[in-house]
C-alpha cells in the first residue's frame, strides 16, 4: 500500500496497522505442545548452584501457518527455559540484559513507561511467588537495561539469590519493568520455575515426562506474523491525547509458545501445571471429555487433599496443578476448554476461538507401568485462627479519571509514586480486606507472602465511602474449592469484600503488591509495601 510507507507514520500508528490474522484463520491443534527444556546450571559450588538466563530477541514459529514470529525470551526461547530447584537450595541466577534497544510492541509515553534518557530496554526479572530478600525480588524500579544499571556497578546483569525457603510449587518467573510489565511480558518474557521437596518425592505423583508444565496466554497476530497489541493511538479517542490500554484480550490461546497445540499421551495418568500467564484473560477450564481433574495444588503449594473437579478458573497469575487420568481412553481426542463468559460486560465476547485452549490425543502405547497415585492425604495445611492476627487492613480496589480523561484502576485510591501505607510487621499475622468497588475482578497478588483466602462477602457499593464502613448484603462464602490452600493470588470480584490472611515474613523491606491484570499493573494498580524489620519493636 503505497499510502503506509513507514515514512509516513512511522509504523505503529492506526493508520497503517498490518491486517490482522484473526485467530479463527489459524487451523486448531495444528502443531505439537512444545516440551520446555529444563534449564543447566552454570555451575555448582560450595552447596550453591548457579544460572544465568539470558534475555534476547529471535524468531520463533508460533503455529504452522503462520509467518515466523519475532518475539523475546530468556536463552534463546519462548517460554523460557524451566528451571527445577529443590525446597532451601541456594540458587544463584545472573539475570543478563542482552535485548535490543528498541521496544518491539507501542510504549505509552505518559506514564511510567516513559525514561526518554534510557534509549534501551529496561528489564528486571521476578519470580512470582518466591520467598526471597527484597534485594533480589525484583523490584519493578530495579530495572536494568543492557548498558545501565543505576541501582549499582553490575552494569549488564544481576545476580539474585533464590533460598527457596518453600514448600514445593509450581513458580515462575517473568518481567517485572516499572510501566512496561505487559509489553515485556506480551513479547515473551516468562518461564516456569519449579520448587520440589521430600514430601512432594514421597507422593510418587506422575513424574518426568508425565509432568508438563502448562502456560497458556493469549495473543494476536498481524498478517506478517508479527505480534499485536494495540497502541494508545489504535483507536483513536477523539478529543483526548491518549487513550490507555484497559485489558488486553488476544483471539488465539497459545500453550508453551504455540497456538492450540496437541499433546499425544498414553493411556495413563498425567500431572499437569496449568499456569495463567496472559495479560488480562480469565479462564473456566474443563475437558470436553466431561471427565474430572484431580486438584492437587494451588499456588504455592500442595492441597491438603486433592479435589476432584469438573472445571476450574484461572485469573492472571494463578495456578493449579491436576492430575488428568487418560486411563482406558486409548483413541480419544479431548479438548481442554475454556468457558469463560465475557471478561467484563462491555469487553469482547466469547467466541469460538478462545473457548479451545489444547487438545490431548490418547494414542500411545505405555511406555512404562503407570505406578503413580492420587494420593489421599498430601499437605498439612494448618487451619485458620484469628488469635493471631495483629492487624486488619481495609483496602478500596477503586477507579479514578485522571487528567486524560483516562480511566485509572488504584489500589486504596494512591498511585504508585504515593508513599508507602502498608508496613507490616515482619513475623506477624494480618488480614487483608480487599473491598472492590469497580466493575471488574482483580487478581490481586502479593509478593513475598503466601497467604489463605477466608471468604468473600457482598455489600452495598452504592452506600460506600471514605469511612469504609461496610453494610453487607448477603453472607460470606468460602473460598471455591480450587482455591484450597496456599494462595500467591486471589481474585477481587467487583461488589465484594475478599479477605485474605498471610503471616509477613521471614525477610523485611521493600516488596509490592497489585493487580495481576497486567495492563492494570502498568497503569497504577501496584503499589510498594514494606515489612518491617521485628527487630524495631523489641
Ligand atoms: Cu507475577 Cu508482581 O508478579
Ligand atoms: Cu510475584
Ligand atoms: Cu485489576
């Protein structure tokens, strides 16, 4: 088209944005689930085992019929390499920056994406979940780019220290860059990172190659194969300057790095890691087959018992491991779908793409006797007591219009560069009451700490203001059942009140804490905490 020359406008722009590959022109279950290699260490020394993971650009087939994709990824790959610790190995991982200096998806300018002199790619990589010294969390203002660091002398990487001072679960890692978290993420910036431990060892779960960690995320495509997203420009809004990104919702499901791929399996059982690792999608798993999951794990660990389901919700950043009993299929193809209804009421509607996420083909042959369990008892998950709570936080999940006219969602209506108001204490219980009064759910995620959901409750938004007074409107509910255990993440349903409860700790400083909507994240819904040193008390 001779009026979208790159000269014109620069690229980027509406006025030339490619044609998009809408996802139903993709053929389903087209290509193999890729097998995510397990990472090397670098070396081992002194009981310390060392990594470094590389962050860079390169081309990558994301389905057959599509041209090759250029997208980021850690060592060469999207997702990136898994890496497998055991529970208190010391684990030392050089986070290298060697991306190029240009963002490859549109970057806001007016928010805190904007560093007009860093020309590179700021990146700072988080394992979620991880029970780690501040130092080495990932601080989303501990950026660092390929030439800059301006936290320190380190220049081009970073060291952190893992202790893994956990439970075994199903972590991973992604970037975690102040303002751009969606667009490093989107680009392919997250891999798995899995904890094990004696009493996961003992359960004889299904293991190695009957163990495959899932990441499903959505995306769209341009016509050339490159990645979509839309820029504050695309549409338009007329009379303001910039519009924002609310949501991202792509139209094809990607698991692995793949858009709806097929997994041949045996006729066995299988423990699978399904992890959410989309921008802003929710979804209602189940198997087309009708047939249960057994839940095993939440996310940060083992349930207690497992729990057999028909179908489960995954918001942003959640995860759940299942063990999915292909037995006596042999010749069965089943899809694993997602039923999730419209992901807010004026957003796009659920159509035939995103209600398919992958497809198993029971076919092989057994390779080996099946001698793994469901177990019956797994986890000691100890029961929730109010003795020790020392504090009760209440926390305003609202929105505000700021001077754009933009619609900003806010936790506790403060802004990121607002000072800190949380600062528990470190080594103490407290419970935090997360009070949604706009029209969305939030998957609200606190580093550091895992914690416990007690319930939700609705009450009246209409009657509520700056004193947080709560008038409910019905009773509390428990947790739903995959939601039973150990919790990185909790889901904030709009109208209701969701309490969680965490002990912080062992480690004080400066953590966050927000909305794993990642274009909530990017736009003010995170904000510091920091957990107080006990010391200070004494
Ligand atoms: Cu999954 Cu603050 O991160
Ligand atoms: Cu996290
Ligand atoms: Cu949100």
């Amino acid at each position: 088209d001779p009026w979208c020359q790159d000269s014109l406008c620069n690229g980027g722009g509406f006025c030339c944005a490619p044609e998009r590959a809408t996802g139903s022109k993709l053929r389903k279950f087209a290509d193999p689930l890729p097998v995510l290699p397990v990472k090397k260490p670098w070396f081992k020394e002194d009981g310390k085992t060392y990594y470094h993971l590389t962050m860079n650009q390169f081309k990558q087939r994301l389905h057959s019929d599509l041209p090759d994709t250029t997208v980021w990824g850690y060592d060469g790959m999207y997702p990136g390499p898994t890496v497998k610790v055991h529970t208190n190995e010391q684990v030392y991982v050089k986070w290298n920056n060697c991306l190029p200096d240009t963002h490859l998806l549109p970057v806001d300018q007016t928010v805190h994406g904007a560093y007009p002199d860093v020309p590179e790619v700021r990146t700072v990589t988080h394992i979620h979940g991880a029970c780690v010294r501040p130092e080495s969390d990932g601080y989303p203002e501990a950026w660092f780019t390929k030439n800059f660091d301006r936290t320190g002398p380190y220049f081009t990487r970073k060291m952190y220290h893992y202790e893994n001072c956990q439970q075994a679960s199903t972590l991973w890692y992604h970037d975690h860059a102040l303002g751009i978290t969606r667009l490093n993420v989107y680009a392919g910036l997250a891999g798995f990172y899995l904890i094990s431990d004696e009493n996961e060892k003992a359960l004889h779960l299904p293991e190695g190659e009957f163990d495959i960690p899932l990441l499903i995320q959505d995306r769209s495509f341009n016509a050339d194969g490159s990645l979509y997203y839309p820029s504050q420009t695309d549409p338009p809004v007329p009379g303001l300057e910039t519009s924002i990104v609310a949501m991202f919702f792509g139209d094809t499901i990607l698991v692995n790095g793949k858009v709806w791929p097929y997994l041949e399996v045996e006729p066995r059982r299988y423990r699978l890691r399904l992890l959410n690792g989309s921008n802003s999608r929710f979804y209602m798993l189940f198997l087309d087959s009708g047939q249960q999951m057994f839940q095993i794990a939440t996310d940060s660990g083992l349930r207690a018992v497992p729990a057999a389901l028909k179908q489960m919700t995954l918001a942003p950043a959640e995860r759940a491991e299942v063990i999915v009993d292909f037995t006596n299929m042999n010749g069965r193809e089943i899809v694993l779908k997602n039923a999730a209804p419209a992901p807010y009421p004026d957003g796009p509607k659920p159509d035939q793409d995103t209600a398919a996420v992958m497809q198993f083909r029971v076919k092989k042959r057994i390779t080996r006797i099946d001698t793994s369990r469901i177990p019956e008892v797994m986890n000691h998950i100890p029961p929730l007591s109010f003795k020790d709570v020392t504090r009760v936080r209440k926390l305003t999940l609202n929105s505000v219009t700021d001077q754009f006219g933009r619609d900003l969602m806010l936790l506790d209506n403060r802004t990121w560069d607002d000072p800190v108001t949380e600062n528990p204490v470190a080594g103490t219980t407290e419970i935090w009451t997360f009070i949604n009064v706009t029209m969305h759910t939030h998957p609200i995620h606190l580093h550091l700490v895992d914690f416990q959901i007690l319930d939700r409750q609705p009450f009246d938004v209409s009657r509520f203001t700056e004193k947080k007074e709560l008038r409910f409107t019905g009773s509390p509910r428990h947790p739903d059942t995959e939601e039973e255990g150990w919790k990185d993440t909790v889901r904030a349903d709009p109208g209701e009140v969701t309490r969680i409860k965490a002990r912080f700790g062992p480690f004080s400083g400066l953590y966050v804490w927000h909305c794993h909507i990642l274009e909530h994240e990017d736009y003010e819904m995170m904000r510091p905490f920091y957990v107080l040193s006990s010391q200070t008390f004494l």
